[in-house]
C-alpha cells in the first residue's frame, strides 16, 4: 500500500521536477504574423512610379484588411528592400529576420510603354523559400486588379484558400437622384452605373457561375425581378408577376433563383428558375414571408416571416417544407444571410433604437453581436470565402457600404461620400 | 430558533454566492479606422446610445408632391385622403376607417375614375420586408374599400415600401406621416 | 442520530414545521448556487488556473533557481567582464554593432533589459560575416550598467566611424533611419509598464525554488521563449479548438537536437506554425548542462476563453 502510495506521489511530483516534461503554449505570443511589402523595384522599360506606388498601396490595404498580418515598418526596410535580385538564393533573409519579418513581399516591374508586367513574390523569411510567386501582365490602368489577385494568392498561400479581394461589390445608389445600380471594386475604387432606369432598382443579387446579376426594378411600374449581364448590359425582365417580384437570390448552382412573390395576395416565397418560370411554392401561411437567402448546399433557405407577430428569421427546407424558427432575441430581425461556409447566419436586429448586426449558427445557437454604436447596420453579405461582410450603416448621416471581417473587427468604408449607398452584394471570385 | 438560523443561513449563502459569482465583462468589439477613400467613419467601440435626433437627413429629389413620377405613377388626386398606420402594422385604425368611409362617399360617387393605391412604410427595417409590408397596407385598404361597395375594378394597388417617404428625416414625426397609404388616380 | 434527525413529533407543531423549513431552505441554497455557478443565469465563474508570470527573457534561465518570483528583482548586476572586451573588439570591424550598444543605453539608459530576440543589429553589406561571428559572442542581452561605462567610449568610436560613412550617402542616411527607429524602440521599452514586479521586492527565482541561483527555471524560460517565436493570426484558421504536441530534445549545450511532432492538430497551417516556433527556438542562450526535453502542447486556450 506504501509503495504504491510512494509511486502515485513520485508520478504525480515528476512533472514538477527539474527540467518540467511538460508545457503548455496556450496562445502565440505573435498573433499576427510581421509581414514586410517593399515597394517592387522597376526592372525594365521604366514603369511609372505612379503604378508601382499604386500596387504597393492596394497590396498593403487588403493585406492589412484581411487580419493575418502587421506590416513592418517600411521606413526599417534596408538594403535588401532596393535589390533587384528576387531569385530566393539572391534575397538577404538575415536582414528581415533582424527587423523580425516572417514573410516578406518583394517584385519587380516591367514596362514596354503600354503593357505593365509585375513579378510579384510571396517568401518565408524562416524557412528562406518562396512561398508563391504570380506575373501579371496587363494595361497600367489594371494594377489595381493585379495588386488585388495578389493579394488573393497570399491569403491562400497562408491559409489555404484565396482572398476575396479581386471580386466586386453590387450595390444601389440615389447619388443620381434615383436608386441605381453600380458596381465597385472591393476597396470602393471606380464605381460605375450600371442601370439607367430612372425608378426604383433594389437589392442586387450576383449569379454564382456567370458575371449576371438579378435586382428589382420599378422600371415599368411594378417591382418586376429583372436579369443583367454586367459586361454586355444585356438585360431581360424574368418576373413580372402581379404584386412584388423582390429579394430574388441565386442558388449555389445558379440554376435556380428563390424570391418572393405576392401573387396569391401575400408575400411568400417561391422557387423559380432562371427564366422565370415557377418551380415551387415554398412557403404557406398568412404572414408575410420575405428575404431568402441560400445555404451553399443549395438545400435550405433563411429567410425573414412575421407569422408571429414581428419579423423572425426562419430556416426552410427546401424538400421537406419544414421551417424552423432561429431568431429569439429582439422584435425586428431582418436580412439573414448564409455564409458560404454554412457555418453562420448574418442577419440585422433592432436593437433599441437602431439596427446591429449579428451572426448566429444555423440552428439558432451561438448568437454573437458584430457592430455597436450609433447608426443603423444592416443587410450583410458575405465574401466568397466567408471570411468578410460587406453592409450598409448610416452612422455618418447617409447610408454608406462597409466591409469588415467576420468577427466584426476591422470595419472600414469602401463607399465614396454623395448619396445613400445601401442593398451591397459581394461578388464571387471569378 | 432553528427556523430563524435556518433563514439566516440561507441568506448568508445566497448572498455570499451572488458576491463570488460576480459580473463577467463583455469583450466590446474593437474597430479600427479605415485606409479607404472617402470620409473615414469614427465609430465608438462600446454600446452607446445613438443620437438619432442629431443625424440630418435630406432627401434627393424623391416622393413629395410634384416631384419626377416614377414610371406607371398616378397622378395626385387631392379629393382623397391619405390613411396612416402603427409601425410594423397593416391594420386600420379607426380614424382610418373614418377617412377610408369618406373616400368610398367620393369614389362611389365617381365612378369613372380608377384608383391606385399605393402602400409605404417608414425608412426603419428591412426594404423587401417593407415592400411586403407596404402591400399589405393597400390590400387591407383595397378589402375595406371592397367591403363598402367599391368594385375591386376601380383600384389596385402597389407597394414602394420605404423608397418613397413623405418627409424626410428620422424622427417619430417623420416616420409616423411616411407609415401610409394613398391614392393616386390611373392614368 | 438518525433518530434526532428523524423523530416526528406530530403533536408539537412548531418542530416539524421549522424542520420542514429549514430542509427547504437547505434545497433552495443548494438549487442557488447550482443555478448560479452554471452560469445559465448569471456568467459562470472564471477559474485562472494558474498564475501567469512575466519572465524577462533577458534574465537566463538557471538549473537551480533560488526561492523568489520569476519576474522578481535581480540583487545586483551581473558583472561580466567578458561583455567588456568584446565591445571593444567589435567596435573596430564594424560599427554597426556598437550601434546596438548605444541603443542599450540610450540618453537616459533605462534600468531595463531590452527584447533581446527581435532587436539585432542591422547588417551592413560592408563585412556580413565578420559581424556574424561577432554577434554571437556578444550576448546583445549585455547588462545596463556595465554597458554604461562604455557607453561614453562606444559613442565616441560610433562617432568617428559615422563621420568615416558620411562619404556613402545613401548608406549613412538608411543608418540615421535605423538609429531612430531602435532609439524609438528602446523608449518605447523603457516605457513598458511590464516590469519586473519591483514592487513586490522579491529576488528572481521560482515560487518553489530551493537552489542558490538567480534566474526563472528552465522550462518556464523556455515557454516563454518559444511562445515569444509562436506567430500565429486567428483569421488563418477556421477552429479555435486546436491543439498539437511537440516533443522536444535539447542537449547540453543547450541545441536542438531532436524535434517530433506528436501530436498534429489536423490543421495543416496550425502545424506548421507551431513547428516553426519550434524551429525559431532552437538555441537556448545558456546551456543547460544536461540534456533536457520537453513536450510541448499548443493550444487557443488563452483565445477561445477571451472569446
């Protein structure tokens, strides 16, 4: 009995001895990984400063957005940052592992007078190994989509799936006088009509496999459901149903589009394919049933009813017609959208006085509030890798477009001041 | 005696544990200024209580009265009244049906004339939400008008939602004269 | 005693009632602390587990540390005149070292030892591999006040050999940069309110420190050291519920010589990061003596509760 009592006692004692078997390393005491983005040196044809700036600034911003990293300093950079050598033999890693750079960007440029070329190179100052590389080639005026693939290919090389940083952002502006349709870059450069209907366009939606959006239009009248290809302008109208034709969304496999419709005399939601043709009516019941959006199985939609006396998000399936209600808190939640992961709903409650955002898993649990402060935040939607929000606020007195990451930090505004900017939709990586 | 101990020490537990248990902070969520262009927003980390009183809105060349018409659009038609609604409700009041009887007189009486009417809510919530909202306020106005008599040929009816409020701005007043429906006369 | 307990006496009332009483009293407070505690109604209660220490990285680990805190004080500074002579020679070969020296000191040279991993020298293409070996040999972690006395020495020498430089333009001003941003960096230090807890006027030791050395133990120096080189982002990851497990050999110089992973996380970057930290830590400024290993778990833990 002693000797085992002594063995239990030894046991138990011997992690504490001397030099401890054991650690435990419970966070990083760097959580963001040093990163250092020279600024790439021009190799050939003398490239305009002017590009070479502009990449290194879009570059920088999305890296910095995306969260993974801290930017060293540039005014540290040393000599290595100027040298033209980009071979990983040729680069000096000591000099970054002294400024305590883990990954390092460098490139060059090459300019015939119109076409810009850029090497872009992605090292790990530890191991001293490329991690990736790219060459872009295109006119001057697109080193800003040069800069955001990049950007794209970075995040991939450190997490194993590509940034969202090359897509585009839908969404509606009145700065016309009337709400329109436009498109921007991720960051909010060159926004650009697209529509010219001089009524009422809401609520864009992105089709997941060719560069076509679906959104409202009051353009003859009715809030009919109209389809635009962005780069011919092609459009056609493919619901024009009594009553509301609205908040159309895409299925993941672009081959079908939920929306509601009140037809029937009360707004519910059906499924129709993209001509417009009715497939299924999805929901039943006298209260108003409103804002699907799809889960990236394609086989259950959110989407907003007030059957019990205020507006609740529910959860549908598209085979069974079972719903399930998922909203519990507050008396107003509105705007549900499926990440594209599955994992987590977005949607805006009204909290108080004005409109927050939150995230909640598919079943209901697990709420988490994102935005707080003043201004009402609403309509989210998610980036293609579900890794961001883009959405509206009018903390600034108009309603603008934000985008932030999923765990509500990093907001930033991306829309330019003139108007109310509002209904954004993130484009997926085409 | 022992029921007094007993109580006492039931008291001394509970509060001794409420003491220990105490209060655990709310991470607030951090956020940071932006590098895009344009206005960068300050935003307060923790929860505060917004001025709405202070948010100066104005708005562009929308709604109100002689401004552009928006395609398929009727025109003013003073003879009928604009009803009003609760927030978040489609229901009528009973001042609404006052001036809902009121127009029935008038529509009754001229029966050539065709009417839409056009459902709008306040610029709070969710826009397709107030698309199907606004709607439901012309059709319990299209039922009533039903109920009196008025053949459902006469009217239809059509939703803007929160696009086109009356009056600007975000206070009570504001929102309670856009929660609406109105006439307008088929072109 | 059961009987005292259980005897009824169904005539006096006042008993049976106030025993009844008191049983549901006893229910109620235990039904309360439950509730409570189980934080359905109010937080549940955070248990730390362990106190967390601040171990200067600076002071080195010791085979025997004395009784007293890791972040106590040091008695008094350690005198090695090995420091001395080795400033002087790396003065001459490159200046850039004695740079670093400045830096140690700066105009008021703080009582305070700098982060010794991040901040080296910068490199000069003028002589790369004679100041490599240099380096090495001068522990940049060199004790205040010694340095102080040749801080006077240094800087007329760095003086001299900046004047020298001046003809290389573009050199010298990447160097004036350079110097700003380590002065910045060594204020910045000097400010940083995690100081050894002073305060408590405890000599650097361990809680359960026995030996006659000063200096935190080995394996709480190396957590320290090795979570210092852990990099990780959160937004790299989809789960925070990782964890891996390393097993790690030293030998008695104090080098890495064998290095496992145990146990992956299933997360291809989360192993990766964590082997790197590994990687980053695989030479321990004072040797141990004896061979030493250690498994090495990583985990969020520290994240998901601040979640």
């Amino acid at each position: 009995m002693r000797f085992f009592l002594l063995c239990l006692f030894t046991l138990i004692l011997f992690p504490l001895s001397g030099f401890g078997f054991q650690i435990e390393v419970r966070s990083p005491g760097q959580q963001a990984i040093p990163l250092a983005v020279t600024t790439f040196v021009p190799l050939e044809g003398n490239p305009p400063a002017e590009v070479i700036r502009e990449f290194h600034e879009v570059l920088s911003g999305d890296l910095d957005f995306s969260g993974l990293f801290r930017l060293v300093d540039p005014d540290a950079f040393l000599s290595d940052a100027g040298r033209v050598g980009l071979e990983s033999g040729q680069v000096d890693f000591d000099q970054w592992r002294i400024l305590g750079a883990q990954a390092l960007i460098k490139g060059g440029v090459f300019f015939n007078g119109s076409q810009v070329t850029v090497e872009a190179r992605l090292y790990d100052v530890l191991r001293r190994r490329l991690l990736t590389g790219q060459r872009y080639s295109g006119a001057a005026g697109d080193v800003r989509t040069m800069a955001h693939a990049f950007a794209d290919q970075v995040l991939k090389a450190m997490t194993g799936e590509l940034g969202p940083f090359k897509a585009k952002i839908a969404f509606i502006s009145d700065k016309t006088g009337r709400k329109e349709l436009y498109l921007m870059d991720v960051d909010g450069h060159a926004p650009a009509q697209l529509t010219d209907h001089r009524a009422i366009v809401l609520n864009p939606d992105f089709s997941p496999r060719s560069k076509e959006l679906i959104f409202t239009s009051y353009k003859t009248g009715n809030p009919d459901l109209y389809r635009k290809e962005i780069y011919t302008g092609r459009e056609a109208r493919i619901s024009s149903r009594k009553g509301l034709n609205i908040a159309g969304r895409y299925r993941g496999d672009g081959r079908a589009v939920a929306l509601a419709l009140s037809q029937d005399g009360n707004s519910e939601i059906y499924l129709i394919g993209t001509g417009g043709d009715i497939h299924k009516r999805l929901t039943r019941n006298w209260g108003i049933d409103v804002d699907p959006s799809w889960n990236p199985d394609g086989d259950k939609i959110a989407f907003v009813s007030d059957r019990l006396g205020n507006p609740h998000i529910f959860v549908l399936d598209i085979f069974s017609l079972e719903e399930r209600r998922i909203s519990f808190g507050g008396k107003y939640n509105a705007t549900p959208a499926w990440s594209p992961q599955g994992d987590r709903i977005a949607f805006s409650r009204l909290e108080g006085r004005t409109f927050d955002i939150y995230t909640v898993r598919p079943d209901g649990s697990d709420e988490r509030r994102l935005t707080f402060g003043a201004g009402n935040k609403e309509h989210p939607r998610w980036s293609p890798d579900g890794r961001f929000l883009v959405y509206s606020s009018d903390e600034s007195g108009k309603k603008a477009i934000y985008i932030m990451r999923a765990d509500g930090s990093g907001r930033q505004r991306i829309s330019s001041p003139g108007g109310n900017c509002l209904h954004p939709a993130w484009s997926p990586r085409w | 005696m022992k029921k007094r101990s007993a109580m006492r020490l039931f008291l001394v537990l509970a509060v001794s544990v409420l003491l220990c248990v105490g209060c655990a902070k709310k991470p607030a969520s951090t956020m940071e200024e932006g590098y895009g262009s344009g206005e960068a927003a300050a935003g307060s980390g923790e929860l505060g209580t917004p001025s709405y009183g202070a948010i100066d809105e104005s708005a562009i060349g929308e709604g109100g009265a002689g401004a552009d018409k928006i395609p398929g659009m009727g025109d003013d038609i003073s003879a009928l009244e604009r009803v009003y609604f609760e927030f978040d409700q489609y229901t009528l009041t009973a001042e609404a049906r006052d001036i809902l009887a009121r127009n029935a007189r008038f529509l009754q009486a001229n029966p050539g004339i065709k009417v839409i009417i056009e459902g709008h809510c306040d610029e709070r919530g969710s826009d397709e939400y107030n698309l199907a909202l606004g709607e439901r306020r012309s059709r319990a106005v299209q039922s009533y008008l039903t109920s009196l008599g008025i053949p459902p040929s006469q009217m239809s009816i059509i939703s803007y939602g929160e696009e086109l409020p009356l009056e600007p701005g975000s206070s009570e007043e504001a929102w309670a004269k856009n929660r609406r429906a109105e006439f307008k006369q088929a072109r | 005693m059961a009987q005292n307990k259980m005897v009824f006496h169904p005539a006096a009332g006042n008993a049976d009632s106030g025993f009844g009483r008191m049983v549901f009293a006893s229910l109620v407070a235990h039904a309360l602390v439950v509730v409570l505690f189980s934080g359905l109604w109010l937080p549940a209660a955070r248990t730390i587990d362990r106190p967390v220490y601040y171990v200067d990285l600076v002071n080195l680990p010791v085979e025997r540390p004395q009784a007293g805190r890791p972040d106590g004080a040091k008695a008094e500074p350690q005198k090695s005149e090995k420091a001395a002579p080795k400033e002087e020679k790396t003065v001459k070969p490159a200046p850039a070292p004695a740079a670093e020296k400045v830096q140690v000191a700066p105009p008021k040279p703080p009582p305070v030892k700098e982060k010794a991993p991040e901040v080296k020298v910068p490199v000069k293409e003028a002589a790369p591999e004679k100041k490599a070996p240099a380096e090495k040999k001068a522990p940049p972690k060199a004790k205040p006040k010694t340095v102080e006395k040749d801080y006077q020495s240094v800087l007329s020498a760095v003086e001299a050999l900046r004047a020298k430089k001046e003809q290389e333009q573009a050199k010298s001003s990447r160097k004036a940069q350079i110097e700003e941003l380590k002065n910045k960096l060594a204020a910045m230090t000097a400010q940083d309110s995690r100081q050894a807890g002073a305060g408590t006027g405890a000599p650097l030791g361990m809680a359960d420190g026995s030996g006659d050395q000063a200096g935190p133990s080995f394996d709480l120096w190396l957590y320290t050291y090795v979570r210092s080189n852990w990099s990780l982002s959160k937004y790299q990851l989809s789960r925070q519920d990782l964890e891996a497990e390393i097993h790690v050999v030293y030998d008695q110089n104090g080098n890495l010589i064998r290095k496992k992973l145990t146990r992956s996380s299933g997360d291809a970057v989360f192993d990766r990061s964590v082997e790197d930290a590994v990687l980053k830590s695989q030479k321990l400024p004072k040797a141990p003596g004896q061979r030493m290993e250690f498994e090495i778990i990583f985990n969020l833990k520290d994240l998901l509760e601040k979640n």
